[in-house]
C-alpha cells in the first residue's frame, strides 16, 4: 500500500509546491513585489483578496504561515537530534562502549557540541558546513542501496496492507519526507529565470521525481529485506558491519553538519525582530552579541526538548509530518491558489485544489 502511496504523495506534494511558485510569481507581477517568502506570499494573497473578510485578517495569516513553518523547523531539528543519538547508541554498542546510556541521556549529552556549532553566524560558514555534510550523503545513499539491493528478500511472506493506522502513519512519515515548501520559495528568488521552475521538465517536477524513486527504492527494499522488523530508519535495520558501521557515522556527521542550516533559518525568523527591540533601547553591541548566543541556546535547547518528549523515529517523523508538515505542504497552498485563481481559474483547477485540502483535512482528523 505504502509503495503506491510514495508516488500520490509525491504528486501530491510537487502540485502544492507548484502553486506555492505560481501563486508567489502571478502576486509579484501583479504588485510589483520582487522576492516574497511563503509569509508575505500569504499576506500578499490575502491582503489583495477580492473578500474584505481575508484582506482584514492578512496579517494573521502571515503570522499563522510563519507559526507553522518554526514548528515544522523544530519538529525537523528534533527529528535529526532523535537521528543522531539513535545512531550513536549502534556505534557506541558495535565497540561495546557507553551501551547502558539511554537515547535520553545521549540527548543531554548531544546538546553540548549542537549548541557549539549553532553558534557559527556566518551564512557562507553554513554553507561550507553543509557542503561538507551533502557529500557525505551521496556516499551513504551509494551504500544503502547497494545493501539494500544484495541483501536477501522477504516479499513473499509480507502482507499487501497491514492496517489503517500503518497507513496513516506511513502517510505522516512521506509528508515529512516531501515536506520541501520552506525552501521552494527561497531557491525559486535565487534563480536567474523563475520560470525554470515550472512545468514538466522544471527545476521543482525533475528534482521531486528523482527524491520519489529514491524513497520508493529505500521504502520499497527496506520493507521486503526487515518486513514488520523495519526501524524508524532502514540503516539501524542493518546487520553490523564495517562498511555499515561507517555509513552510520557518516549519516551522524551529514545530519549534525545539516542541523546548522535547521537552525539558521529559526534564528533568521525570530532574531531580526528581537534585535530591532534591542537597538531601539541602544544596548551595547557586546550586550547584544552575548544575547544573540544565549537565543541560539535556548533555541537549540526547545528543539532538544522536543527530542526528549518523543524520543522514538518511528512516532516523532509522523506526529511532525501529519501536524505542521501537513499543513504546509497541502492545506495552505490550496487555501491560497484558491484565494488568488478562484476568480480567473477553471472549475477544474478549483476541484484540484479542494481536493488536496479534503484528502490533508481527513488525515489530520484521523491521524494519531
């Protein structure tokens, strides 16, 4: 079920990352706005709304947009920490050392360097840091699936569909895995032809083709190589190894490096405003810097908080991909092609787009 469910959601998802472009270029070209984030493309569309109610209330859903991409950041950030620790704890247990520490404790633990490394302020800083973490990741995909491929196969003995709750932790699970609205936006303001990112063959449909035959091949041989075995992750499903013991660490420096740029967009949402409050009371640069780090403490310890309250893969990935992940990724983007194309687009362009807030409304009401 969950094979064909990867290809739904990934259509699915690339659609509402296709509006989200759409939207944000047909609002720049109507109101002259060069660079617009999924916030101010939310104000924008309601602000210029034809409906008096939506114009009143485009500040709200600004703020409402914003809300939920911090909790999806710090449900990503956590997602990693839980990742990292887990990962720990099987090469930690492969040299026999530390194996009585509980992911709890390795968490306080993994607080330490986390809060070090998100003190690098410099955004070309990031970007070496996660330069250094992709091409760790490209060798541990290699890996994975050249495991995955040789290792032998159980599909006789599974079952077509295990249960509804699988099912909609599964689709929890992928739209957390798609969820890539944060950054749509962003990459699209970057580009030096927008348009490159629409249509068939686009910078968006080509780059979510190739990330849904990744995860269906990882999805797929996972689940008929460990069956109901398999983990919140495929790779502490693998057997103790050299060559698995060094993906593994690689995988720790890939998500630790990456984690960097999790947090660099929180603190870029949240740090500007505080810091306007701060200059206009004339504080001390030295005060404000010392006051800047002390943030960035406190942020990276709220996203270990959330680490600690579900310390599991196999629960914290769906509760953030079925809550804020779905958010972003169906509702809001049909919310918000409709309120800008309502007027101007075809009935079945209309039916797309309620459909996709019909199908995320009933995961929500359903999803545990």
């Amino acid at each position: 079920m969950s094979f064909f469910l990867v290809f739904f959601l990934g259509a699915i998802s690339t659609i509402s990352m296709l509006k989200i472009v759409k939207c944000s270029q047909h609002l720049s070209r109507l109101y002259g706005n060069t660079c617009l984030d999924y916030g101010d493309m939310a104000e924008s569309a309601f602000g210029h709304s034809a409906y008096p109610i939506l114009v009143r209330h485009k500040s709200k859903a600004k703020y409402f947009v914003n809300g939920c991409l911090l909790a999806f950041q710090f449900g990503v950030a956590s997602v990693a920490y839980v990742f990292v620790v887990e990962h720990i704890q099987e090469i930690l247990h492969y040299f026999k050392v530390g194996v009585d520490l509980s992911v709890k404790e390795l968490l306080l633990i993994y607080t330490i360097p986390t809060i070090l490394i998100n003190f690098v302020r410099s955004i070309r800083a990031v970007t070496i840091v996660c330069l250094i973490g992709n091409i760790f990741i490209f060798a541990s995909i290699g890996l994975i699936l050249e495991e995955l491929f040789v290792a032998e196969h159980q599909w006789k003995d599974l079952p077509a569909v295990t249960s509804f709750d699988g099912v909609v932790a599964s689709a929890g699970s992928l739209l957390y895995s798609f969820e890539g609205q944060a950054m749509v936006l962003p990459l699209e303001n970057k580009l030096k032809h927008p348009q490159d990112m629409l249509g068939w063959t686009g910078v968006l449909s080509t780059g979510m083709s190739l990330v849904t035959i990744i995860y269906t091949y990882c999805g797929f041989y996972g689940y008929i190589t460990f069956g109901s075995a398999v983990q919140g992750s495929v790779t502490l499903n693998l057997p103790d190894t050299t060559v698995n013991l060094v993906v593994k660490i690689l995988l720790v420096f890939v998500v630790f490096f990456g984690n960097v740029l999790q947090m660099y967009v929180i603190i870029e949402m949240l740090w500007p405003k505080l810091k306007e409050k701060l200059e206009v009371r004339k504080c001390r640069s030295v005060t404000t810097l010392l006051l800047e780090y002390l943030f960035r403490v406190a942020v990276v310890c709220f996203a270990m908080l959330w680490a600690i309250a579900i310390p599991n893969l196999n629960e914290i990935i769906p509760f953030v991909g079925i809550t804020a992940g779905m958010l972003l990724s169906l509702i809001i983007p049909s919310v918000i092609d409709l309120i800008v194309f309502y007027p101007i687009q075809s009935k079945s362009n209309s039916r797309i787009g309620m459909l996709c807030i019909w199908i995320a409304s009933e995961y929500c009401a359903i999803g545990r």
